[in-house]
C-alpha cells in the first residue's frame, strides 16, 4: 500500500467525522499495489450514515484533496444492487 | 516587482472583474430560473430542455468559479503573495477576509470538480450534485462582492 500511515490515518479520522463512526474505508486501485507509481488515491466508504449522502462525499473530498498532495476519488458504497465499482473495491481493496 | 508590472497586473484585475460581472449575470440567471426545482430528488422525467437548463446551471457555476480562482491569483500576485500552490492564494483569501473560509472554498471547488457525477447512473447522485451546484451559487455571489470590495478599497481607479 502506497500511503504513509499518516496519510491513512488522516483518511480514516475524516471519513468517520464525516459520514459516521461506524464507517469503513477501504483503499483500492494503483495505490494498493507496492509495485505500482503514481496514481490517484481511490478510495471506496461504506458509510454509517447515509442521509444528505452527495453533500458528505463533498465535504469529505474536499478535505482530503486539499491536505493530500495526490489526486483523490471517492467512491461511496451502494446500499443495495452492487455496481461492478462496487465489486471490484471490496475484492480488492485494503481496509484504512 | 516593478511599477509597470503592478499596473498591468491591476489592469488584467479589472478586465477579469468585468468578465466576472457578466458571468455573474448568466449564472444568476440560469439559478434563478432552475430554482423551483430545488432540492432535486432525482432527474428522472425532465425533458431535454430542462436538462438543457441544468447542463447551463453546472457549466456557469463552473466557468464563474474558475474566473474567481483566476481573479484571486491575480490579487495574490499584486500583493506579492506566493502563488506556486493554489492553497497559498486560498489561505491569502481568507485572511483578507474575501473567503469566509478555506474549507468553503474548497467545499465549492469540489463540487465543481465532480462535474462527472451530473452522468452519474445513480439518480440520487446526479440530484445530489445539483443540489450542491444550487446550494454553493451563493458563495461564489459573495466572494465576488468581497473580493471587488477589496480591490476597490486597496486599488482604487485613477491611482
């Protein structure tokens, strides 16, 4: 995983401000891989609470892209059909 | 930097404020005319011409902020401020007091870099991004009116 534990930690506090302190987050894409450079941070939340969903991913975006310094997306789980985004984040992606 | 500098940098100011007023006008235009629709739920069951409406909406609101952004680097390049990083020019903005904060600027600029979600498969989600389109309008509005207030207190025309 190519991220300071800083870093993660970062990520994680501010996804559990934000969308619950239940909530997961998960890191997949390019940055999982040790090998790999580069890359935007994908991350992928499964979150605790899901009322005004769009406005929380905003604000949770929002700060990290201006604290780190690589661009970032964020994926928010679906509550119910999953979408192959969603299939490919849980199966490979590694728990913040 | 030199007097001539400054004074060309303060002339590009004014001809971006200028700009700024038109878009200003469009986007306030095209807010008003979609805000009877506001909060969205979803975009299911509009017809083309009112997401014609809603495709003017995001772009404006796209278009106006990058001129703000441009506009405040401007301000920060006559104050001599360091503008090799935006979050330098952001920081500047809110201790001048143009920006009531960082994080609303940056909450702003996020919504207006996730344009992609307008064609999100979710309808809750393309709903959600206008709403944020339609709830961050205001901010912009303000932080135009305090930027001219600044640049009209600390520039004055004629000087």
């Amino acid at each position: 995983m190519r991220l300071s534990e800083t870093e993660a930690d970062f990520i994680r506090q501010s996804v559990v401000e934000i969308f619950g302190g239940g909530s997961r987050v998960r890191l997949f894409g390019s940055r999982v891989d040790d090998a790999a450079r580069g890359g935007d941070v994908d991350l992928y939340v499964e979150p605790e609470v899901r009322d005004d969903l769009y406005r929380r991913r905003i604000v949770c975006l929002a700060r990290l892209t201006a604290r780190l310094p690589y661009p970032v997306d964020l994926v928010v789980a679906h509550e119910d059909a999953p979408r192959p985004i969603d299939r490919i984040a849980v199966a490979t992606g590694v728990i913040l | 930097m030199t007097a001539t500098t400054r004074a060309d940098l303060i002339d590009a100011l004014r001809i971006k404020l200028a700009q700024l007023d038109h878009m200003g006008e469009h986007l306030d235009y095209t807010s008003r005319k979609v805000s009877v629709r506001f909060p969205m739920l979803s975009l299911a069951g509009l017809n083309p011409d009112e997401l014609e409406v809603l495709a003017a909406f995001k772009g404006r609101y796209a278009e106006f902020q990058d001129h703000l952004a441009a506009a405040m680097r401007l301000v920060a390049r006559i104050e001599e401020v360091n503008v090799n990083a935006f979050t330098y020019v952001i920081n500047y903005m809110e201790k001048i007091g143009v920006i009531s904060s960082a994080e609303a600027w940056n909450d702003a600029r996020a919504v207006r870099n996730d344009a992609a979600h307008a064609y999100s498969d979710d309808a809750a989600e393309q709903a959600g991004f206008f709403n944020q389109v339609y709830a961050k309008t205001p901010f912009l509005f303000e932080t135009l009116a305090a930027l001219r207030d600044f640049c009209r207190r600390t520039y004055p025309e004629g000087n």
